[in-house]
C-alpha cells in the first residue's frame, strides 16, 4: 500500500483536482484506490455528490473515541476500484480539540496501520492550512505530492510546503520524498514559462518536466467522479495527469529500489 498526500500551504492550486484525477487514472490501471478528504471545505466530498447537510460520517470519525475504522466508513465510487472518505465542516474543531486529547497527530496513521493492505494506494487530500489536519496527512504519507501554479506568488507557497515537509520527516525520522507537480500552466504567458524554469531550476528532479495545463473540462466534478467508458483520458489536462502519473509511480519504485 502507498500513500500519497497530495498538499500546498497556498489554495487554489488544484490539489482536488489533482487527487481526483491521479485517484481516477490509478483505477484505470486496476490498482484499489482510496481517497480520503482532509478538508473542512469538503471539495472532494461534494465532487461525488454527497450532501453536507446533515453530515456525512467520515473523517471526523477517525479521531472519535474509540475511532471509527476506515474499512466501514468508505464509499464506493460509481468508478470501479475508487472508493474515497468523506470530510465534515466539523474537522476545523480539531485544532481546539487537540490541547485536551493527546496522540490526535497521529490518529490518521493508527487508522491507516488498522486499515491494512485493502488499497493499493490512498491519497490524502489536504486543507491548504498548516494544521493538525495536514501533519497527519504527512506523518503517514509514503509521499509529498506539492501542486503549484507557475506563477511568481505560488512561488512562495511551495518553499513553504516543502520546509514544512522537511519538518516533519526529520521529526518522524524516516524519508519524506517529495513530487513538485506544476499545475493550471498556461504555455502562451512568460510570467508562466519563466516561473517553471525558476521552479525546474530551484527544485530539480523534484519537479516534473512537463506541467498540467489549464482545462476547463476538468474544473468541473463531473468530468472527473463520472464512470470511465474506456481508457481514453478526454482533454489535455487528463492526458496531462496520465503522463505525470507515470512519473509519480517510476519515482515511488526508484525511492523503494533505494531502500530495498
């Protein structure tokens, strides 16, 4: 099982869509795929369709005590071999819980441990807010998948997503490689193309050689939590996650051959 936590300080740079488009595109390719959606917002929740009101059980159960277990909390998608965890508004009171409640950093990993080996991959969509939330989504990541635009302010974010990934491998003490995916990229711009190459020269092998475009066939849920009819990914921004979820899974086998 490899777990991915897809994660970025800044907002608005496509962490859902990028969950669900690598969640979709690993389905495709047979793998048991679990999403698991640790935002307050719930974007990944509404994408399938689930109604916030009343809450959906999810998350939140997870640092109940005694906590839930993933295996009766999960959902089915109407794609086969994607099942995914919903979020609550509820989540944004963990922080105030926390100062009474020990071990809730690490709530998400015990679960996981609990889970076992029923995916093959779990991906971790995470608030774009340092927090109790996001350290448990990087304590337990196998990866630190970091979406960014190819803009000058987003910039900034990445620096801070990748310190804050240092941070917490040096605390748990084993490897937390980290994925740079440049993401809503728009070619015709040198704001952009200059961006990326400061990205590319700053980070390295860290970042993608390629960049997911802008798509507006993927700005909506639809497109992405539908059925699959065939192994076509219609527009350039999913054939662009195809490509780039190729590279993702070289890099996991090169990190395990290294550790093997």
């Amino acid at each position: 099982m490899r777990i991915w936590a897809i994660a970025n300080q800044k907002g608005g740079v496509g962490k859902t869509t990028t969950t669900l488009a690598l969640g979709r595109g690993l389905a495709a390719l047979g793998q048991r795929v679990l999403l698991i959606d640790l935002d307050p917002h719930a974007s990944l929740t509404r994408a399938f369709g689930v109604p916030l009101d009343p809450p959906p059980q999810g998350v939140l159960e997870l640092f109940a005590t005694p906590p839930g277990e993933i295996a009766t909390l999960a959902r089915d998608s109407a794609i086969p071999g994607l099942d995914y965890l919903c979020a609550q508004a509820a989540l944004a009171t963990l922080e105030r819980r926390s100062a009474n409640q020990p071990g809730l950093g690490l709530a998400l990993q015990h679960a996981l441990a609990q889970h076992g080996q029923r995916h093959d991959y779990i991906l971790l969509d995470c608030a774009p807010t340092l927090g109790l939330l996001m350290i448990n989504a990087l304590a337990a990541a196998d990866r630190l998948i970091i979406p960014t635009q190819a803009e000058p302010l987003a910039l900034h974010g990445l620096e801070g997503m990748v310190r804050t990934g240092q941070m917490v491998e040096r605390s748990r003490g084993r490897p937390l490689p980290v994925s740079i995916l440049p993401t809503l990229f728009d070619r015709r711009t040198r704001t952009g193309n200059e961006t990326l190459k400061q990205m590319q020269d700053r980070h390295g092998e860290r970042v993608w050689e390629d960049a997911i475009p802008i798509d507006t066939r993927i700005s909506t849920p639809a497109t992405l939590t539908a059925p699959a009819h065939d192994d076509a990914y219609p527009g350039r921004g999913l054939s662009a996650y195809r490509r780039a979820l190729e590279w993702l899974r070289a890099e996991d086998a090169a990190q395990l051959e290294r550790a093997a």
